[in-house]
C-alpha cells in the first residue's frame, strides 16, 4: 500500500511513534508486530506469486481485466476471495466497482464540483473529519492533507447527489478508498457504490430515515432466526435486536471498528459479490461465538456483539465459514417480504436503484434541469444582460478557485495521468 505522511507539526522534536503495514498507530500492548513479521518472512516468495499472476490477469493499468473475467470468472472469484495484494488493491477496486469507466466518462467533473460548488454540509463534515480513522498516520493532522482530501471528496458528493449529501457514515467509506487511490478515483468509486454501477445501489444507507439500514437490519434479524435458531430466541428472550450491534456493519461496510486487515478482505469480496458478504460476514461473527452468546444476559451480550474476541477476527478463518453460509436465495426472499410490509416506502429504494442513468451525468440530474431552465431563460434576454452575467460568473468562478488554492492545495490530478499514476502506485507497493 502507498505510504501515506504527514507534516511535521512544528511541535518541536517528538519521537515518531510505531505504525503497522497500514499506517495505524499500534497500542502499546500490541502483540502483532511479531505476528506480521512471522507471516511476511514465510510467505514473501508466494506473496511474489500471488502478485505476478494478479498482474498477468489485469494487464498494464486494467487493459486485460474485463476480458479475463468473461474467459475465467470463477478463477477471478477464487483469487478475489483469497485477497487481493496490497499493492494492486486500489486498481482492482475500481475496476470490479466500475469507477473507473464513471471516471473515464465524466473528464473535469470531480473538479468543478469541489472548486466552483457550494454544499450545505460542508460544516458538518468539517466537524466529523477528526472521527475518521484518527489512529492512521494520514488523517491525524489537523487540517493535514488527509484530512483535506477526505473534506473534498465528502463534499464533492454531497453537492453530486444533494438527496443523499452527506451522512457521518460515508466519511469512514471514503477514507478507506482515500487510502488506496487519488481523491478523484475515490469519489467516483463512492459514486459507483451509492449509486449501483455494478450492485444494487447502496444511497438507501444514507437517506433520510435510513430506508435500507432498516430493510437490512429486518433481513439480517430473520436470518439468524432461520440460520442460529437457539441464538435467535436467546435475542428475543434479551429483547435484543440487530439495530443495537449491526446497523455499522451495514453503513460502513466493517469499517468503523473492525481490524484493518480483516475490513480489507471483507471489501474485496462486497465490490465484486455485493451486500450479500456483510450478511454472511454477520453471521459468521455469531456463529463463530454461538455457544459463548446464548449463555450472557443483556448488558454482557450487548457488550460482546460490539468487541468480538481477536481469534474469531481472523479473516483465514471468518471469511471460508462466511462463505459456506448460503443465503442468496432466502435473502431475496426476504427482500420482497420486506417490501410487502412496509409497501411504497421498500417500492421507492427500488426505484432509485433502477435511476442509474446518472451515473453517465456530468453531475446530479436535478442541477443539469435547472441549468437547461436557466439557460432557456436566458435566451430571451438582451445581449447586455448576458454579457453582465458572464463576466460575474467568471468573476465568481475566479474567485472560488484562488480560495481553494490558498487553502486546500491541488485537487486532483488530470485524467491524462490515470496510466502513469497507476504505475508509480504499483511501484511504490512493490517496493514497500
């Protein structure tokens, strides 16, 4: 993964505190750097492997990814399902997401959204940016580069799609992305999640009133029912219920208070298969602890589905049970019973995911219909008034764009440098 750091402070001389392989600051009583260095030392010549057929199979810059997962999907499956290398992680993502199609066909947008546009949530992300990830070494300056990358990206987005905006969640997903890719490339795998490029679009997480969280959480609750009977009734005796311990799962995808390294496996497996692997992920954490669960009163029970014991987060163990657990069927099941319940309301998230016309937009659907009225209202005024207006919009635009400068610093790189960025990116990982 690209080393990502921060400037000195001007503090004065500190010594520089121990980070793991991703850029988290280890605790004190941390026993994993022996552990990692173990596992580095025994598997770096089959690491080698791994990443050489991993480049083989997508090519110089993705050239060859599409065309390897029609003539092979169930060997890209098995190989995404083992992990993908560290240093290839960001390229895959959007290719397997289609992020980097939405970026191929929308030159300049991310730009303009982050320059020239104004967003009423720019206070509250403002206000939240110190909770994302505050032990990683990119995002704990104040007003750093990481920082300022995260406030870009969460505000192009909420300008993007003024419907969903900007919700706390979503800063834990892109800083994640921010992690592995350019602002840019991060905001339009945002794009290409919330608004279903590849899978059901996921902008029902953060709607008003949570529609999906709820619709998940009501499949989730009556799977552990069907799947873990004996846990099942143990939660009804406890009055407890899946909006207490998995409503993160699902908004943040195991970002937010999951081990690093266990998030990363699991976010393999969602671009490609989709939601279905946070389901089985849960229910692979209960099973996993079942005999433990169905003995603990309410407060300890409440306790224990919100810190799961180390062993059981080890993704070479979780993720294969994860996958036996079939649920496709039962889940779309679900789904429609769901619907049934709850009527328009589990009808409207269907039809915003059916909209993915946008996504070829440059920009919402709402803004492009009152610029065309504007527009159109324009024409039939004089030509003095035009010319008034314009030299004001490119005052306003100037203007907007020497106060980022002075305060944010370049906002993303030039599509043209999409091929030479990916190669230094591999770059830096190989030699990491």
């Amino acid at each position: 993964m690209e080393k990502k750091k921060i400037d000195e402070d001007g503090s004065g001389p500190s010594s520089p505190k121990p980070v793991d392989r991703f850029g988290f600051i280890k605790p004190e009583s941390s026993n994993s750097p022996d552990n990692l260095k173990r596992s580095k030392s025994s598997g770096s010549e089959r690491e080698k492997r791994r990443v050489q057929k991993w480049r083989k199979m997508i090519g110089v810059g993705g050239s060859d990814w599409k065309h390897y997962v029609r003539r092979k999907p169930l060997v890209v499956k098995r190989r995404i399902r083992k992990g993908i290398p560290d240093c290839l992680r960001g390229l895959v993502w959007q290719l397997i997401s289609g992020s980097r199609d939405l970026l191929l066909m929308n030159p300049g947008v991310y730009e303009q959204l982050v320059i020239y546009e104004t967003s009423a949530s720019e206070l509250d992300i403002i206000r939240d940016i110190s909770r994302t990830f505050p032990s990683h070494v990119f995002f704990q300056q104040r007003h750093g580069p990481g920082q300022r990358s995260l406030y870009n990206v969460l505000k192009a987005y909420s300008v993007y799609d003024r419907d969903v905006g900007y919700v706390q969640g979503m800063g834990f997903i892109a800083g994640l992305l921010l992690l592995y890719m350019s602002e840019e490339d991060a905001f339009w795998l945002l794009v290409a999640l919330l608004k279903g490029a590849v899978h059901a679009p996921m902008e029902g997480l953060y709607l008003s009133g949570l529609p999906l969280v709820q619709q998940y959480l009501f499949q989730f609750d009556l799977l552990v029912k069907e799947y873990l009977p004996k846990l099942g009734e143990h939660f009804s005796q406890e009055v407890i219920n899946p909006s207490m311990y998995a409503s993160q799962w699902f908004i943040t995808v195991f970002s937010y208070s999951f081990p690093f390294h266990l998030a990363l496996r699991i976010w393999d497996v969602f671009l490609y298969e989709g939601v279905k692997v946070v389901f089985r992920v849960g229910l692979a954490l209960l099973k996993s602890c079942h005999d433990d669960l169905v003995k603990l009163p309410f407060e300890k029970l409440i306790h224990a589905l919100r810190n799961f014991p180390e062993e059981v987060m080890d993704p070479d163990t979780l993720l294969p049970l994860a996958y036996s657990i079939k649920i496709s069927k039962p889940l779309e099941e679900l789904k429609l019973e769901y619907e049934k319940v709850h009527g328009k309301e589990g009808q409207s998230i269907i039809a915003r995911g059916k909209q993915k016309q946008v996504l070829e937009r440059n920009g919402s659907s709402s803004r492009n219909s009152k610029r065309a009225e504007k527009q159109k209202g324009e024409s039939i005024k004089s030509p003095e008034t035009i010319l008034l207006k314009k030299v004001s919009l490119r005052r306003h635009f100037s203007h907007r764009k020497a106060e980022h400068d002075k305060l944010d610093g370049p906002v993303a790189q030039p599509v043209q440098e999409l091929k030479r960025r990916d190669s230094q990116l591999m770059s830096r990982h190989a030699t990491s």
